[in-house]
C-alpha cells in the first residue's frame, strides 16, 4: 500500500516541486535506463511482472503486446514503479479501490497495460506532465487497463517543475475486447495547483468533475458508461469517487486525517484522535467519530510551506501518541522486577501477523512499512538545467530504519549496492538487504533500539546532506554537463559506500545490544 504526498513550489520552503511515494513493489532495485534511439517500424513490448526481481535487469517480465515505438526514448530511473526521468517528468503511484464490477483480471478480458508499464512509457516519450496524462489516457483505452495490485484500480500523480496532475484509471469489467470499439479503461485527471499541497493514501481523491473546466481531463466514454449503470443521473455532474468507488476504508481515512490536521489544523475540526490517559482507547473505536472522507479535501494549502524534511518524517511516521499508535495498546504492558508496570521492549508498530495474532492487537496501518520496499522523493526544480536541477531522493526498506540519500539527475548510472537486491539471496554488497537486516533486528527490542538507531540515522543524514548542499552549488555553477555528470556520480557512489559500511557496522551494535542473551 502505496503513500503518496505533493508539494507545489508555491507550497515549499524553497520553491522546488516536492512529490514523494513510498512502495510495497518488490524490486527495490532502482536503475538508470539510458536513452535510446530506435529504428522506424520497431515495437515496444508491454510486460506483466514489472514489479517482481529477476536476476537478468533486462527482464522485465512476460510479454503482453506490443505498441509501436518511438525514434527517441528519455533516460529515466527504472524501479518496481519508475520515477522520474531526465527531463524532471516525475510520477508516483497508489493503488486504490475499484467498484468490483470494474475489475478485470488476466485472463477475463484482453486488458494487458498495467500502471508500472504506462509509467515507463511515459517517462521514455514524455517531458510534461499533462502530457504523460494524455499519453497514459489514450494507451490505457487502446491496450486496456490490467491490474497489478490485486485487483485495485491506480492513481497516478505526475508532475514536472511547471505543473501537476492527479489521474485516476480504472478498469471496465471483464470481457472487454479491442475491436469492441469501446475504450479498455475508464480515467479522469485534474490538475494541482501551484500553491497547493495534497496526500494519497490508496482511495480516489477526485470528486465532481466538469468536461468544460481546462483544468480537467475525461477519457473517452466515461460519462455514458456511468448513466448507463445507473451510477450517474442524465444530466447530472459527474463525481467520479461516488460513481466508481466503494465504501472507503480506515487504511485511507487514518493518513488523510494524519497529514490534514499536521499541516492544515485550523482548515477545519478534524476528529480527535491524540492519545488520552486511558491505556485502551486503543481499543475502543465505539466513541471515535466515523467521518466522511469528503470532510477531506482534493488539496490544501498547507498553513506552513512544507520542506523536504517534512516529506521524510511523513513516510518515517507510525502514529505515535494516537489512537492508531500499535505500540499504545495495552496488551504490550508488562511487569518489571520491581512490580511496577512498563511497556514492553518488544513494543513495535510493526508487530506483523503472528504477534497480532497472539497479543490480539487490534490492526493498524502505519504510514511507513517494516515490509514496505523503498520510499522516494522527486525534487523538481526550474532555475537551472534538468540535470543539474532534478534530486532523486531514496529510502531502501522501512524509512524508519534507512537513511535518505540524494542522488543529482546528473548521475551516469546508480551505485551498485542500489541496484543489487535479491529477496531469496542475501548479498553483503546489497544496500536494501543491510538496511532490512538492521529493521528486523530492530523487532527483538524496538523500544531499547529505536533511540540507538534514531541517531546513528541521523547523524549520517546531516553528515550526508550537508555535503550535499555542497554538490548542489557546485553543480549549478558548473557549466559543462560532462563534469556535473562526473561529480554527481562520484558523489553518489561515495555515498551509497559510506551508507553501506555504516549500515553494516549499525547491525553488529544491534547484535550485541539485542541478541548476547543477558537478562535484564
């Protein structure tokens, strides 16, 4: 389940254009592709299976279909849902939910584009943002939505340092076929504002929806497709969530309440979820106000401009000191050997199945993930080349256990540590597989390792971005791209090293606090 948050540059503390996701898409592993030319006449493939890790990176899964290619396809950085390109052209993705009667799977119908599969297209032949939407619209009803997260519809944010676009798609049912002469997906999408700043937290977040407004984009058919269902009165505006959506779920209402009342809390009442005295209001969800998710709006201005360090304490959050705190519920209580009551080491927010199982805990979702697979942040900005300009900011594994790393758009080619991952190989030069080694030793003792882990973070952090500010400058004011290229991947690669080494040597602290067998 997919978190994703956008700042505007008229929302950020420096101006920049800030669009964050944070995956649960198996390959971690983030690659440049370069750009490439192709000879007229030639086929781009389209895959299933973009998400899962091969050992060959130039398998990308099972071939679908083909679309013809492009003379020129953009450099962009390839993951389980790619990113951001050369030109500053940057998506994020989160599944959300989909009336069942839209869902169509392999097999019940020819659909065979996927949302990580029309993200890499658009990154290859687009350079803006509305125009990825317009890309993404016409594909999707040519080749026909397929999904790749359950059976989930997908929103999409795109952005590029001008402008920002939210697009929803979803399926049409099953049995759709391509000389139906129907279009194969339903989507809409609605630009963002420049001084506004919004969350996805896998639910629609478009409402009423005017054909007139320019700033407004309906695919083909949708209207008529809704009236003929019953789902939309003749003549009636459309609201896409109310005419394509189900009931929405506590998963959606906790993150859109957490970032509503952090960043805009005199907007409006929001509910009051802090933590009281009482040990089991945890529990007890029977006085908690039940809100309409259209108490929240499509987007904000947030009361405060937002910088890159709220971005990453928002995917580090686990709703500590709410309601929704895992680590607050009262079955983690335990006696000392002094009698005295105190909460448990093993109290973690990322207790997973068997332990909720056994402590009977009620269930909750953090916004960051133990089994989460990276976060990232897209840094956009327009007063400088796209190379020198576009950061690419990433967190492998749980962000809480990782460090965020800075990488310039001007870098060659990925260090190898982020690119090499393998979830049923362990490998020592593995970045993603040192930070998750340190997250589950973090689970034997998450109390007593947090505070150790916390520092070690960000101690490194600083160190790194501190250094960074430094390349940064040096970048802008280097005018030939071949030496910004040379010192953003020396940079890089020094950096991924150092988090490498640190990483490592933060696991043996932890094996020495947590795993010598001294009671305490």
């Amino acid at each position: 389940m997919c978190t994703v948050i956008f700042v505007g540059p008229g929302a950020s503390a420096d101006g920049s254009t800030l669009l964050s996701h944070s995956d649960t898409g198996q390959d971690s592993r983030v690659r440049r592709i370069p750009a490439a030319t192709h000879e007229p006449g030639s086929q781009a493939r389209l895959y299933a299976g973009i998400q899962e890790v091969r050992p060959d990176p130039e398998d990308f899964g099972e071939v679908l279909g083909q679309i013809p290619q492009v003379a020129l396809t953009h450099a962009y950085l390839h993951s389980a849902y790619p990113h951001l390109n050369e030109h500053q052209l940057a998506l994020a993705e989160s599944t959300t939910s989909q009336r069942p009667e839209l869902v169509a799977l392999r097999d019940e119908g020819e659909g065979c584009l996927t949302i990580e599969q029309a993200m890499a297209l658009a990154l290859q032949r687009c350079t803006k943002a509305l125009e990825a939407v317009e890309l993404i619209g016409r594909l999707m009803e040519e080749q026909g939505f397929l999904p790749s997260c359950g059976d989930g519809g997908e929103l999409l944010l795109l952005a590029d340092p001008q402008d920002a676009w939210v697009m929803e798609v979803f399926g049409v049912g099953k049995g759709w076929r391509r000389d139906s002469g129907q279009p194969g997906a339903l989507w809409a999408a609605r630009r963002v504002g420049r001084d506004q700043a919004l969350v996805v937290a896998n639910w629609s977040v478009l409402t009423e929806l005017d054909p007139a407004d320019p700033d407004v984009r309906i695919g083909r058919g949708v209207i008529a497709f809704a009236q003929a269902r019953g789902w939309l009165a003749p003549g009636q505006r459309l609201n896409w969530r109310l005419a394509f959506t189900p009931l929405p779920r506590e998963w959606a209402l906790s993150r859109l309440w957490l970032f509503h009342q952090r960043f805009a809390p005199s907007l409006r009442e929001w509910p009051q979820r802090q933590l009281g005295p009482d040990p089991h209001q945890t529990l007890d969800a029977y006085v908690q106000a039940l809100e309409s998710i259209d108490l929240y709006p499509f987007s904000i201005r947030p009361e405060r401009p937002l910088a890159l360090a709220d971005l990453m304490a928002f995917h580090r959050d686990t709703f500590a000191g709410t309601v929704y705190d895992l680590t607050a519920q009262p079955q983690w209580t335990v006696q000392d050997a002094q009698g005295q009551s105190r909460k448990s080491e093993l109290a973690t927010p990322f207790p997973g199945p068997e332990l909720t199982r056994l402590l009977r805990l009620t269930r909750r979702r953090p916004v960051a993930r133990h089994f989460g697979h990276y976060a990232a942040i897209s840094q956009l900005r327009s007063d400088r080349a796209d190379d020198a300009a576009g950061v690419y900011w990433l967190a492998l594994d749980n962000p809480i256990a990782a460090p965020w790393l800075p990488f310039s758009l001007a870098t060659r080619q990925m260090p190898e540590p982020v690119r090499d991952y393998d979830p049923d190989r362990f490998s020592t030069g593995s970045l993603r597989w040192a930070v998750d080694f340190v997250d589950n030793l973090m689970r034997l003792g998450w109390q007593r390792a947090l505070p150790l882990v916390q520092q070690r973070r960000d101690a490194f952090e600083a160190a790194v971005q501190s250094e960074w500010l430094l390349l940064d400058d040096a970048l802008a004011r280097e005018p030939d791209a071949a030496k910004r290229s040379a010192q953003a991947t020396a940079f890089a690669e020094s950096t991924v090293q150092r988090a490498l080494q640190r990483w490592v040597e933060l696991r043996h602290e932890l094996l020495v606090q947590l795993t010598n067998n001294r009671w305490v």
